[in-house]
C-alpha cells in the first residue's frame, strides 16, 4: 500500500534507533534532539497513549516540557508530519492521524476499459452547465476540486497584489510584451526544481491559466482532425478544448491508483496516429491517480522515441502527499518531448489567473501563436506572484494545505464507507479534492441524480468525463470551496439516497 | 476639410450671434455667459491678437478678470476646445491651436490599390522582431502607437486597482467563471453608449485584451483556409493573427483619409466566398483613416445582407477628434452581422490586459469558445476597469488625452512638412498617434532604413502592413511611448536621411 510507505519508513527507522539504543550499540544522546523527541511521541502512539484524532501538545508546550529549543520541536513535528504519523489542522495545530487509510474497508473503482478508437468529441451541454458556471446560491455543490477561502490565505495574495500595484505601478499603464516578466520566469524556473525540472527562464511562457498553457501547447504539437490520446475517465475541461479545437480523443485504459497504462498506450502509438498525449501524472482529474516515478521515466523514454508530444499537466502535484510523486515526467525528459503545463490555481490564488509552459522541442511554435494570439499577461500579477513563488513560507504554505486536504479526504472517505451502499467504490488519491465514486451495479444511477437535484444536492455524473456516455454508475465528488458540516451530512444523505435508488 | 467643420460651425455661430447682437435682433444678455466669454477670445484669435500657439489666461485669472464663475470659463473654454480653436495640453493650460491644419503643405498618400485575389499570409519575422519586442534600450523607436506614461495617469489606475485588491480580496482566490463580472459588463454597457450603441450586459464578453477579442470573433465566424477582408494596409497583428488561424487576406483598396473602399468590398463579396470583415473604422491602423459616418451605415447594411461578419476594432475610437467618427459600425446593425471587439489598452491602462466583445449573432459561438479555452480574466482586475470607467473624471481625462495627442501629432506632420524630401506624402488622421508616410519615389527606402538603423532610429518599414511585399516606399511613424524633443529631433534627422538616400 502506498500510503504506508512513508509512515513505515520513519517508523521501521525509530524502530532501529530504538533496538539500537536498547542493546548498547548507541546512546540515546547519539540521535539528533529532534528524533529523540519523534521517537518519544510515535511509541505513544503505537501504545495507543495518544489515539488517532488526537491533539499534540503545542510546540511551546511541548518545548518548554522537553526542555529544548521551539524549533527542535518543529523539526520533530514536520518530521512526523512527511511520516504521516500526525497532520497539521490549520490554525489548529497538530493531531495524530489516522494509521490506517481513511475508509479503508471500500474498494477502490476498476480499471476502466475504454473503446480502442479515437472519437470525435460532443459535449453534454448539460455537463458544462455543471462545471462551468457557479452553482445556484441554494444548491450545495460538489462539484468543485479547488480549495476555498478556508484552505487560502487571502491576505498573503493581496499583500503581494497590492505592493505590485504600488510599487510597480508603472507596468499597470504599459504594454507587456514578450513572454511574461523575466522576475516571474526566473522565480518559475526556480520553483520548477520542486517539480525535480532543470529550466531556463527563456524557454517558460506566462499564460493565462494552466488551461490556457495546455490550448497553447495543443495548438503548437497539432491540426484539427488529429488525434490526441487521454486518461479514461478524464478531466472534463480536455475534452470541451479537444472539441474546440476540433481534435479526436482516443481514450486509455487507466488504473484507478497508478494512472494511464503505458502498455494501452504503447499499443495506440503502434496502430494510429496519435499526435499527442494529454495527461495529469500526479492526482489526475476525476480519478485521483498518481503515476509511479517508473511509469513516469518510462512515458518520457516512449515519447522521445515516437516523436509524440506529452502535455503534462502538473497542476496538483503540489497537493500530492507523497514527494516522489511531485515529480513531473518532464524532469525525465531528456529529448524535449514532454510539455509541461502548470498554475498555482490550486495552491495559492484561483483568482490571479496566470499560468505557464515550457514546451520543450515545440517552444518556438508555440511562442508564435503566444505572441500572435494570447499575448502577454498583466505584469503587475506576474510581479505579485513572483514575489508569492518565492517567498520563504510558501513551502510552509504548502505543507500545511496538504495537511488540512489530507483531512478532509478522509473524512469524506469514512463518511462514504459508512453512508454509501455495500459495493460502492471509491478511489483513494494521494491528495487532491476530487473522489471518484464508482455505485453498485443495481443502484439505478439516473434516479440516484435526479434525487440528489431534488434535493439541493450537485454531484458531477460520471458521463461527464468521457465520450461516449460511459461512467454512467460514477460520480465526481468535489470536495473544494469551503467545507462545512453540511457537506458532511449532505454526503451522508447522498449514501442513503443511492441505497434507496434501486 | 472635415478637419476644419468643428471651427466653421463654432465661428459661424459666433458671427451671426455678433451679427444678431451688432444689428439689435438681440442684446449681448440673451446670449449664454460662457458663448460671450468664448466669442471675445475668438475675435481675439480671429484678430491675430491671440496668435496660434498664444497661451491663454488660466482659468482662475480669467474669472477674476471676466467677473464670472470659474465653472464659465471652464465651460467656455471647453466648448472652444470642441471647435479645436484652442487646445489643451496636460498640466501647462489651453493653447490658441493652429486654425490651418498642422503641415497643409504635405499631401496625403495616395489610395492603395492591392491585388485582387486572396492570399495566405506569411508574416515577415523581422516584422515581428519590430513591433513584437520592446525595442532595445539606446534604440530611438518610432514603432508604437500606444500612449505614453507621460499622457495616462497611472496613478488613478494604481488607486482602482489597490482598491479592489484590498476591498475585494476573496475574488483574487476565487475562480472566476463567465463571461467576466456582472459589474464591469454593466460599466462596459453604460460605456457604449458613447460610441453609439445600445449592448445587453449578457451580450457582452470579457478579454484578455481586444486582440484577444478579435481572436474570438474569427475562430467563431471562420475556418481555416477561409477568406477574411481588410483594409490595405493593414494593422500588422491582423496578419499575424489570419496568419496563426490559417485565414487568407483579402486586400481591400482603402482611402488614406476615408478608409475601406465599400464599393471595392462590394465587388469582392460579389466575387468571392469572403466570410469576415477585419476593420478599424476609426483611425484604422496604419493609416489613420476613418469611415464617413454614411459609409458606416452602408457597411452594416452591406454586411447584412451578404451575411457578412464584420469584426470592428473599436479600439482607437475614443482617440479620434470628432464626435461622430467615434460611432461604431456596430450602432448601425440591426441584425447581430457586426462584432464590436474594444479594450482601453490605448486610452487608460495598456497593463490591464482586458478587452471585451459584443459578438451579435455569433455571441453563443464565441461563449463556447470563451469557456472552452481562454475563459475567464482576473476579477480583480475587471472591478478596477469598471471603476475607472464609471468615474466621473473619464470623459475630462479622455478629452485630455485627446488634446495632448492633436497637438503631438501637429508638431510631428510641422516637422516632416519642413524636414522630409519634397514628394512626400504623409498621412493626415483625426487623433491616434500613427504618421503613415509614403517617402518619394527617388528615394532608396532600403538605403533610408538602413541609414536609421545606423544612427539608432527605428522606423517599422510599410511592407510589414500588407502581404506581398507592398508599401515598400512607406514607414509607418508611432508617436507613443515618452515623447520628447530627441523624438522631434529624430525626425528632422530621418527626413534628412530620406532626403540623402537617392
């Protein structure tokens, strides 16, 4: 199991210092203050002396008992944290998590097994009308994966807004042109190292959007007609682009957990012309997969040998709980193949609308159609975020959104397993908003929507994202915007609406 | 000379006032108090005794000396400012104009007469390199159009902008959706009304700038390989654009001073499938030509009729000096066939990158597409633009502007008129800050170009504004960015290089 990996690493590490101390090998004094004090707290959770849900003392508390500096105990905290023994609650404080995944008891969704041949794309208008506009006031939705005011600091991105403008106001009345401002591109390329990418701040492009970049990058690898291969189910958003830009989808079978599978893949690339391939590597839209580090060398390794173009969409790899798979298939990239696409819509500020793109070997294309078309962006956001890339708390910033996400996934999860009826599947994302929720054969899926509208109730189908009408038993759960008791008791309601859906 | 009717009909009124006074069909009294103020500083200007160029007495000094309220001067002067017999320049007070237009001497270019079959556009890269990029630092350019920070008033747009940033700081982490704030759709409708038309703020999309709007409007109306209509020369970024979506041009032949030829356009649509008109009725780029108001008339009926989509840039519009040429095309439509695309990138604030677009019958074509892709802008951003469009202080500060342009533009036609080779013809535009300037057929235009690039003077050459390699004798001048005497300097040195490049 994945998810344990981490929490078993620093526990059998523990464990080892532990034997090693116990039989003379070392002296407690050997090990760092901050293991010491890990150590301490992870066998008062073994014991069950501190519980799942738990509150750990606060690092002021905890420093002043131990006799030893605040920081040491951060240390030990952030420690146990990337250890998944405890999570930070924002403003909070720290609390022991839970050892077992969330919800363990529901299966995860099958392996879909899409139709082998590229399609023309035909938006269900109904579907955009979902995803596309603000729900209406009375409805509680579930329909969005971006955090809400509740998981943002606000306050953060209008400070940097508001020094820009000041301090820079000279750029509000003044052509940008190029690229985007070389401070962003130089910040981005920095930030990038997060994502294990090595990049120069000449060949990013600022864009108006994540979504954005990966238009761009489309128009830059493709003609219309030609056919560009996808994740099955995928994110709703690629498939109104491939219909605008008048480009087929063919659809790949993906595993619920580790993403599209290369060998679907490989046997498309073999027998049509795939053009190009659009893919979110790390907790992809709607499924939550994540593909491991070696299907990610394996993908770059692939395209560079058919030519073909990857548009990587790394949006939500800094919502992912697991280090490695914040790596992009773009650092493995060795030939320029892969396109990579990324915003801080999901971390930092949905509303500043700047996105970009490195599109390796198709750079030069797709600056024409930039400097053609789109053009360049506001330069006083791009200094606003900049400045937000590269401040010393964003890591902080991150760490604690992960945090509060990781939370709430698993209440949502354990809300499923104990609401929803028995042969409900549900994925199990490594971060991220969004669950796919796969009802039981005999719940009659229609009836279960049309119940959940007459209630108040918006639950993306899962017809939304695919062509073809398939999905029809699955839901995207969308658990963005601000959280609150009432989606707790609406998934509840939502559980007990499928059983009775017969 | 449309340029003098304003001060025909001024001095006119003023004459039979006098004569109706002079002959006792009515005393002084009955005339309004400011028409009495304005009518002694026209028989001062008609007299010589206020030569052109002659400052006149400030506002405050002319109360006192007149014994009236400051608000009567203000209106007096206001009102023969309209008549473009005085003229005001930024923070120096009102100037007695030039009653001759600036540089009579020089003639207009001749009507262009491009071929009659349309092609598919290859932009020339060094074009790009020209307009596309900020110009190098010791460079002296002439290659913009967009005012400079010596006429906007950043500051008012720095204040908007903290403004909403600070008042509305949930909407900068908060994904925008739609067609961009019901508030600004609201000032935008309230806006058009100046420029003679009646929107639906519904109707009405919000851009990433009016290029971005204009990039909309063809992707609805056309595909590729289509033929799209334009003027002759044309806006560079229009052939960029058809270009980037694989459109062919159409030239149409067009009037240095009364733009597009309709009878040609007639002729064209007679003849060949055109399936959109590109065009900038008011001092249309590079030209400066505007469209008689009966022309504009003409054109909405011609385009409905063929079911002709016309895209009409509206973007210099309330640059131009007289009040009926500011009316859009789009005011006469009654049959959706006209798509007004706007920004105030030229007017208030070029960094705000915001744009917006009445699409008329293609309005839902060009929502798919608007949410599809580019979607929607920065909120933030879009409260500030509808603030400084609803300020009471706009109408003044475009007024302004507008003097400040007349008065730049005359200094730079004086300086061509005396410097440039005789031959020469150079356009005469009614606002706007492009010279278009067709050099003397003996003159090598390559040796000139050559020569400017020599002594660090860049000049955007004519062929850059059509396909085929036309316009080789003509340069286009932009009088934006920071004017400054080496500019005024600059010129007089480029029509002695003109007139050395035999």
């Amino acid at each position: 199991m994945r998810r344990c990996t981490a929490w078993h690493v620093l526990h059998l590490y523990c464990l080892a210092a532990s034997w090693a101390v116990q039989n003379g090998f070392m002296s407690v004094e050997n090990l760092p203050l901050y293991v010491q004090i890990a150590n301490q707290l992870l066998e008062a959770v073994r014991t069950g002396a501190l519980p799942a849900g738990a509150k750990l003392p606060s690092v002021r508390a905890m420093a002043r008992q131990q006799g030893v500096a605040q920081s040491t105990v951060v240390q030990a905290y952030h420690w146990l944290e990337d250890g998944q023994v405890i999570a930070a609650r924002p403003r909070s404080g720290f609390f022991v998590a839970s050892r077992n995944p969330s919800g363990r008891g529901v299966p995860e969704p099958t392996v879909s097994r899409p139709a082998q041949r590229p399609r023309a794309v035909a938006i269900d208008w109904w579907g955009q009308r979902i995803l596309g506009q603000d729900p209406p006031a009375d409805m509680l939705s579930f329909s969005s994966g971006t955090p809400g005011l509740d998981l943002l600091n606000t306050d953060r991105v209008r400070r940097a807004v508001v020094q820009a403008a000041q301090r820079q106001r000279h750029l509000l009345c003044t052509y940008p042109v190029g690229q985007g401002s070389e401070e962003l591109r130089c910040a981005l390329a920095r930030y990038a190292l997060a994502l294990g990418c090595s990049l120069a701040p000449n060949n990013i492009v600022v864009t108006g959007g994540c979504m954005d970049a990966i238009v761009l990058c489309l128009r830059a690898v493709t003609q219309p007609g030609d056919i560009v291969a996808l994740e099955s189910p995928t994110h709703f958003s690629f498939l109104e682009v491939l219909q605008s830009l008048q480009l087929r989808a063919l659809e790949i079978p993906t595993h619920p957990r580790h993403g599209i599978s290369l060998d679907a893949l490989q046997l498309a690339l073999d027998t049509q012309p795939v053009k190009a391939l659009l893919v979110t590597p790390t907790l992809s839209n709607p499924l939550g997969c994540s593909m491991p580090q070696a299907e990610r060398r394996r993908l770059a390794k692939m395209a560079s040998e058919h030519g073909l173009a990857v548009v990587e969409d790394a949006i939500y790899n800094e919502l992912c709980e697991f280090d490695d798979l914040r790596r992009t298939v773009k650092s493995y990239d060795a030939t320029g193949h892969v396109l990579l696409c990324h915003s801080f819509a999901k971390t930092l500020a949905p509303g500043l609308r700047l996105g970009w793109v490195e599109a390796g070997r198709w750079t030069p294309a797709l600056c024409r159609i930039h400097s053609m078309e789109s053009g360049a962006k506001t330069a006083v956001l791009e200094l606003a975020l900049a400045q937000l890339v590269s401040q010393a708390g964003h890591a902080l910033a991150m760490r604690q959104l992960r945090g509060a996400i990781t939370a709430r996934l698993a209440e949502a999860r354990e809300t499923i397993a104990s609401h929803f009826p028995k042969g409900t599947r549900v994925s199990h994302p490594a971060g991220g908003l969004l669950l796919w929720l796969e009802l039981p054969r005999q719940v009659d899926a229609k009836r279960f929507h049309e119940a959940c509208l007459a209630e108040n109730m918006l639950v993306p189908p899962g017809r939304l994202f695919s062509t073809g009408g398939r999905f029809g038993q699955c839901l995207r759960i969308g658990l963005g915007g601000e959280w609150s008791a009432a989606h707790v008791q609406a998934l509840r309601r939502m559980g007990e609406l499928a059983a009775l859906a017969h």
